[in-house]
C-alpha cells in the first residue's frame, strides 16, 4: 500500500444550561439526553452535596424509574488520585451502562468533576457525561470546560485528557450550603477574569462582590457577576477548547500558583494560590508600567474589601522560579505569561526575570504583615 493521510473531523457540541430545583420530580433536565425507557444512571455526588441531597437524589431517579448507582466520593485535592480514579472505575465497571445513551452523571466540586470526566474518557475508550458543579470554582471554571483528570507523580492534573461533556447543568442553589472559603476560594477566578479581560466585571466586583461573597451568590447582583464570568470564560475558552494555543488569558494566576499548590496542598487551595499569583502578577505589571498606582490599588482593594486572609509567608521566590520554569515547559518553552495591561487588558509576557519575583514578593509580605499603605 502507498502512503494514506487519515483526516477526520470531528465536532464538539455541548449545552451550559441554567436550571432550579434539580432534584425536583418535574424537571427533566439530568435526563434530558439519554435515554430514559428502560435506562440506568451510574451518578457520582460529592459527599458534601450527598449529606443535603441523598433522599432527593434517590426519589429522583425512583420517579423516573430510572435505576441508578450512586455512589458518594469524597470532595478535597487529596482525593484527585489514581486510587480514587481505580475505584469509581471498578464501580462503574460493576454497573454496566450502554456506551452511547447512558450518561455518568457527575454532580460536585472541581476535583469530582475532573476525576469522573477522567474516568468517561477512558471508560471503554470514552462514554458520555453530564457536568453538575456545585461549589462556586466548579460553577465558574472546572465544570465548563472540557479538561479532566487527577493529580500524579507529586504533579498537578498529570494524567488527564480533554473529554467535552455532554451537557453542564447549573443550579446555584447549590452554593448555599458552601462553605464561605469555598466560596471565597471560587471568587478568585472570578477576580482573574475581571482583572485580564473584563473591566465592567471589575467594577461589578467592587460595588457588589463582598455582598454577594456574604449571601452566596443567591442575591439578584450574584446572579449577574456569575452569568458575566461564565460568559467571559466560555469566550475565552471556546475557540481553543484544545488549547492548541498556549498564550491563553485564562492562565493568568496559574503561573507561580502551580508551584504553591503542588508545595501546599494540605492547606492551601487552588484558588486561594490563583489569588497569590494574581497579586504578584500585579505588582510585576505595576514594576513594568503595564499598570498605574492607582489600578493597582484597585485590585489591592478588591481582594481586601472581598474578605481574603493572605499567607504571604509562604511565597518562597525560589518555589515560585521554579514554578515559571515548570509553567515554561508546560507552554512549550514559552513563558507566556498572561498579564494585565490595564484593569480588562492583557499582553504576554516571555521574559519575567528572577530580580522581578523577588521584589513582588517583598512588597506582597510587607503588604499583608506590616504596611497596608505601601500599595
Ligand atoms: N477542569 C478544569 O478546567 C478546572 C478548572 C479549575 C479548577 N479545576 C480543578 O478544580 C479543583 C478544585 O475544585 P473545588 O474548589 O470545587 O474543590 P472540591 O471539589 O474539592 O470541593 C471543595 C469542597 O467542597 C465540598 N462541597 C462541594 N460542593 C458542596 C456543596 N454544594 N455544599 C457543601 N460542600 C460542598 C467538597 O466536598 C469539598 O470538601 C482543583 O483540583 C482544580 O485543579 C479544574
């Protein structure tokens, strides 16, 4: 045989839909695709949604007469692992689904969503599933985008893949029962896109952010700083679903975090080091004239008037170098940094230098310990 090209396209297509009262008898919306005559569910819940929603859950799919496994799974970074990937595996391998219309259904934070979208994408080479978050970084970021997977070898998201879901499901009813450093620990996405892409989102923030941070997002102004974000994000993502291009907006925070969390994962969570990132990132664009006093006070103010605690004590420039470094090959030997250019505008940065994170972080711990004037 002569040489043959193989070219085949394929198109990812999926819905964000908003809905209420999930779990009510008469909303169709977790069985909207699949089928439904003579059908099972194998549905992963977060066990902290569990605790509030088991009965519900249950009564859900008995009304339906849909058989459904549900199987409960820890939420928290320590459980994203190959262990707790084997074990949903067995599970759902002990309760065979069809491969084509019988959707998992994943219904949690961030760590469940990609752990389960890791375990469709491999389960017999790929079976379809449906997104439910429910704490606010799963709502804003983890849930509406197609990457999956688990942390491995000491490294973040190691193993993983791209699988598009079939359907994400909103309720953000669910954010009532967060807890508020959950809530907080979301809001730092938030603040990323404002900050790099959205200038309107920012003033948004600071008129109605720590209001809406108090009532979980339930107020009629939470509603609209989610829809804004979930819009920014979709933008940004939706032409590079594959991140074939790696100089992506939605990077900024994730430079410097990457090392912090790897280093910290029992006590720091991913957005909380985002927000680190963020403010040295900012104070890099401040040294560069990307960013005037007066918006860097801004964004200075933002986090403080939002309720954040910062442990700026633990910014360590060597940790944050090497995390450059790992980010730099991550991005195919570019740093390509996104930073802010402007509150709303964003350039690339290649050439960030060690002298540059050093003075970030003196200026970031004498901010937090000492001088709240300094900024
Ligand atoms: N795939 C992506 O594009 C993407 C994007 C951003 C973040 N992430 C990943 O998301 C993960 C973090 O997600 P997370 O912050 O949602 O953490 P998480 O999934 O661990 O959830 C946080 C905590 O909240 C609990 N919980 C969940 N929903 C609840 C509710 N409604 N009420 C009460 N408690 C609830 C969980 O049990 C857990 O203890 C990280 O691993 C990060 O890498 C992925």
């Amino acid at each position: 045989m002569s040489n043959r090209k193989v070219t085949y396209q394929h198109t990812i297509e999926y819905e964000v839909v908003n809905t209420s009262n999930l779990f009510h008898p008469s909303n169709w919306a977790l069985l909207s695709t699949g089928k439904i005559e003579d059908a099972r569910r194998f549905v992963v819940v977060d066990a902290g949604v569990e605790k509030h929603h088991a009965k519900a859950i249950r009564d859900y799919f008995a009304h339906h007469h849909v058989e459904a496994k549900i199987v409960a799974f820890p939420g928290g970074e320590e459980n994203k692992t190959l262990d707790h990937y084997l074990a949903l595996a067995r599970e759902l391998d002990s309760f065979p689904i069809h491969r084509r219309d019988e959707p998992i259904i994943a219904i949690g934070g961030g760590v469940l969503t990609d752990l389960v979208g890791f375990v469709a994408a491999s389960y017999r080479r790929g079976v379809p599933y449906i997104k439910v978050p429910t704490t606010l970084m799963g709502y804003v970021d983890a849930s509406i985008g197609i990457k999956t997977g688990f942390n491995f070898n000491g490294n973040k998201n190691r193993l993983g893949s791209f699988h598009a879901p079939q359907q994400v499901i909103l309720d953000k009813a669910f954010l009532k029962t967060l807890p508020r450093r959950h809530i907080l620990n979301g809001v730092c996405e938030i603040v990323k896109l404002a900050v790099i892409k959205d200038a309107p989102l920012f003033d948004l923030l600071e008129a109605h952010g720590a209001q809406s941070v108090n009532e979980h997002f339930q107020n009629e102004k939470g509603a609209v700083l989610l829809d804004r974000s979930i819009t920014g994000m979709l933008e940004e993502l939706e032409p590079n679903l594959f991140e074939e291009d790696l100089a992506r907006k939605v990077d900024f925070g994730h430079t410097f975090s990457y090392g912090l969390e790897t280093r910290h994962e029992a006590h720091l969570l991913h957005g909380e080091a985002v927000l680190l990132d963020i403010l040295l990132s900012t104070l890099v664009a401040r040294g560069r004239n990307l960013l005037t006093d007066n918006e860097t006070r801004r964004i200075f103010r933002l986090t403080d008037s939002l309720g954040f605690e910062l442990d700026a004590s633990i910014l360590d420039p060597g940790l944050l170098l090497a995390s450059l470094t790992e980010r730099t090959y991550h991005r195919n030997g570019l740093q390509r940094v996104p930073m802010p250019h402007g509150i709303g505008g964003c350039i690339f940065l290649n050439d960030i230098r060690a002298d540059e994170i050093e003075s970030a972080v003196e200026i970031l711990q004498e901010w937090t310990t000492i001088n709240h004037e300094i900024i």
